[in-house]
C-alpha cells in the first residue's frame, strides 16, 4: 500500500493510502487510539478495519495524527485531531472526486474523533466506533446523530467500562431515522488481548450486511427524517 504524505492544519500528515479500482467507489477513513498513549495508524485493530475495507472495494486512508511518526504539529487534546481528519478525507476526495459516500471507523480516542467527523460531514453514511469512551469523552454533540452504524466493545474493558459505553447506546436508539447496532465481544478488554479475531469477525458481517442493504432504517424512517 503507497505511503503517502499529504497537507493537514498543522504541517504535514502520513499516512497509508490504497485507492480502489473503481472510481465512483465509497472511501473508508481509519482513525486510531490516543496518541499519547501509544496509538498509531499501525496499531494491529487499525491496519486489520483498513485491510477490511480495502478488500471490499473501498478507497481506504488510515493516517497518524499530529505529532505521531512523520505527521507534524503537537498533540491538541482532539480539536486539532479532528481538523487533521477533515484534512484527511478532503485529501481523498480531491484524487476521487465521483466518490460519493464515505464511511469512518475509529478506535478508542478515534472512535471519538470519528463520530465528530460524523456530524460535520453529510457524504459519511456509515461508522464503526470501537470501544468508545463515552466515560471519558462527551459524545452529548451527537444531537442526532446523523447516520447509521455499529458501536462495539468488550465487557471486561476497564478503560471504558460496559456500563457507560450502554447508556450511550440507549441513548442513541432513541433517535428516529438512523439504526444504530450494538454489539459487545465477551472477555475482551479495551484492547482486544486474544479477541482480536472476534471483533474483526462482527466487525466484517456489520460491513457486509450494510454493503447488503440491511441494518438500515426502513424506507418510511428516512422520509421522515
């Protein structure tokens, strides 16, 4: 996959960039866990969702944040990291301009980052939020949340306990037009140690029953929307 070094906000952004073969295809954006607590855009969970969406078509950019390996700028507590991740999809859709869908999956700290980008972005139809700390982050801008998706964690995660990651969840369900899939891998904790496999398995029938036509809201739903 071609290493690519393109513009963000605050210098420049590395990252890993696998364009698909058909122009009109969808973009998938892979954002990673917390920079200052080791994340990178070639943490294991990070290169496997990108190689998934790679092998489905998608034209797929995961990238490092400000200040991570040879992306330049220092750490700005998440305003920044969103900027570079605008910066990022608006660098792919200048080299695909008849994509015309995209869709974002993020880990912990990019779970968060992702369901920010969400909001400002209409063309992102689809998300994955993977252990999601809603304990830590305030996800309350996601009034409504404009888009369906899955939202998965583990429920021996200390990190981001269960507990809070399903009132989020509730929360969500509760909005019209939009349906969001919940799904949780047992004995696994924020890090995915030997689940890796399992959550990449839910993560792949999520992507290819949207890619289906499913887990969408009827129709009727999204009129009234």
């Amino acid at each position: 996959m071609p290493e690519v070094i393109f513009n963000g906000p605050a210098g420049r952004l590395e990252g890993r960039y696998q364009p698909s073969k058909e122009k009109s295809a969808p973009i998938a954006i892979i954002l990673h866990p917390h920079p200052q607590f080791g994340g990178t855009m070639n943490n294991q969970i990070v290169y496997q969702l990108f190689y998934m969406f790679q092998k489905r078509g998608f034209t797929t950019l995961r990238f490092n944040f400000r200040s991570i390996g040879r992306s330049q700028g220092e750490f700005d507590h998440g305003a920044g990291e969103l900027s570079d991740a605008a910066s990022a999809l608006d660098w792919v859709q200048s080299l695909h301009p008849d994509s015309k869908s995209c869709w974002v999956a993020g880990y912990s700290f990019g779970a968060w980052i992702g369901m920010q980008l969400l909001m400002r972005r209409p063309e992102i139809e689809g998300f994955m939020s993977i252990a999601p700390q809603p304990n830590i982050y305030d996800f309350s801008f996601l009034a409504p949340c404009p888009s369906s998706g899955l939202i998965i964690n583990g429920d021996s995660d200390k990190v981001s306990p269960e507990k809070d990651v399903n009132a989020l969840v509730e929360k969500l369900k509760t909005q019209k037009g939009i349906l969001i899939t919940h799904k949780v891998v047992e004995e696994a904790n924020h890090f995915f140690n030997g689940k890796v496999d399992t959550l990449l398995g839910e993560c792949e029938d999520y992507l290819d029953r949207r890619l289906n036509g499913e887990l969408v809201p009827e129709p009727a739903a999204k009129r009234i929307r």
